[in-house]
C-alpha cells in the first residue's frame, strides 16, 4: 500500500506513528513517482516517521495479516419480476430504455454477476428487448428461505435523485435513491457569461469566459457505487461518451422473522437486483 504524508501546521512533528488494523511488517520510503529513497522503520507493527515544517513523505507499506478473520457473508438472490428492458447494445435501438428519453445502459458492459462487499448480485441477461429491472410500484416480494439480517438493493433513479420508502417485514426504511447518471461528485464549481469575439481571422472567433461570481458549492453524494459505465447509450444506441451510468448499492437491515421486502411506490426507481443476506 502506498501512504502519502504531509506536515500542514508549518511545525516540526517527531515520533509520528501510522498504524493500520492489520500490522505493518515491512516499509521503505520512496518519492512522488514511487522510486526507492530509502529504509523506514517499523515498530510493533506501526511506522515510525517524523517530519519537518509541510515536509511532504510516501511510503511503501506491506500489511501482515489480520488479528481476526471475518466470515465472508452469505447471500442467495431475490427473484425479481422484471418488467422493463433498460440496457441496449451498439447500434441497436432502446426498447424502451433506462428513462423517459429512451437512453439505456451499455448491455456489453452490464455483467450479469456482480460483486459488493462479499455480496453477490444476480443480474439478468441484458438481451435486445429483454426486460432486465423492476419499476418499483410498490410490489411486495418474497425473501428467500434462511437466516438473513440484511438485503442488498441494486437500483437508481431514471429521474433525478428519488426519495423512497421500502418496507422491510412491518419496518418503514426511507432511503434516497440516486440518479443513474449526472454527478456524483464534485468540487466548488465556478459559472461564466461566454461570449465569442471575432478575430483577425475571417470566419474565426474566439471564446471570452467572464467569471460571474457564482459558485456552485462542492457536493458528494453518499450512496455506494456498485457498477458505473464510462457511457450511455442514446435511443438509437449510438455511444453517449463520458455520460457516465451508475448503479447503486442500498443496504436495508431486516427485522427478526422478516418475510418480505415491499418496493417503493415510485415508478421513477429502477430495481436491478437484490440479495438477502447474512452478515456478521
């Protein structure tokens, strides 16, 4: 693992230790491009450092093995009642598409087994015209037999970030379910007026930003991304390039004795697939 380091109070700081869960057993220290500069050292499992006045420092850490094993989950899928076709391939028309507009997600990119944490989802087969996700209207759907305190939703909003209320056995679980594309993320984003302005040139112009003093404030949205596509697809499937397709995962703990998991009453929210599981 490669740690980076920087002293930010403008103080000299000895005797820093960095430790992890797992101990470290070996470091050495390198540069910015990942070259070798030298030895660390390590003591009872952590690193031992110092540093100067915003000295900068990266280090090479190789972890140990853990104090304690955790048991990997156990998840069986859900079966789910899909109802709408929302993956598309190249050059094949959307029937009808992931939203309103008819743009889909890219079907060659789609697996139909994804991983989440040691969690395991099931997807369906993303066939021309196929129905491959649940529009949630409020269905109840039967959980599989077994001992299970969690299930895991695989979904996103095909308008706009989505309140949503499922209902896990008796118990109301009110999540916010996001877009399927746009942002995620971002830092404070600054607006311009653009104008063009002619040149020497005939025919030619050139582009004039003026800053309008509006800053969008920086945002992160929280719910975890379990598969994302660097495009989409447009009606007609062509590639929509760096118009980025996200899924995410919603974890949903489940009441003793919980039977049944009841979907929003939402037709905006996209349901790709569920797993019940157990997790320590």
């Amino acid at each position: 693992m490669i740690v980076r380091l920087v002293e930010i109070s403008g103080r000299p700081q000895p005797d820093v230790r960095v430790s992890f869960a797992a101990p470290i057993i070996a470091a050495r220290e390198i540069n910015g491009a990942e070259e070798p500069v030298g030895p660390a050292t390590v003591s009872k499992g952590k690193l031992v450092t110092s540093f100067s006045a915003f000295q900068p420092r990266t280090f090479a850490v190789k972890l140990g093995k853990p104090p304690t094993k955790l048991l990997a989950p156990k998840s069986v899928p859900v079966t789910l009642p899909y109802d709408l076709a929302v993956a598309s391939r190249d050059e094949t028309k959307s029937a009808p598409g992931f939203d309103a507009n008819g743009l889909a997600l890219p079907a060659e990119m789609l697996p139909t087994d994804l991983g989440f944490r040691g969690i395991r989802f099931n997807l369906a087969p993303a066939a021309e015209g196929k129905p491959n996700a649940v529009v949630a209207k409020g269905q109840t759907l039967n959980l599989p037999a077994g001992k299970f305190n969690r299930v895991y939703v695989l979904a996103a909003s095909a308008a706009g970030d989505q309140k949503a209320t499922f209902r896990a056995g008796d118990k109301s679980v009110d999540l916010t379910v996001q877009n399927w594309g746009g942002f995620i993320g971002q830092w404070d984003d600054r607006t311009w007026n653009v104008t063009e302005q002619p040149t020497n040139v005939p025919g030619r112009t050139r582009t004039l930003l003026e800053f309008t003093g509006v800053i969008n404030p920086g945002f992160i949205k929280p719910a975890d991304v379990a598969w994302f596509a660097s495009h989409h697809h447009t009606a007609d499937g062509a590639n929509e390039p760096y118009a980025y397709s996200y899924l995410f995962a919603y974890p949903i703990d489940l009441p003793a004795n919980a039977r049944t998991l009841t979907l929003p009453d939402n037709d905006k929210i996209r349901v790709l697939a569920i797993t019940a599981a157990s997790v320590k």
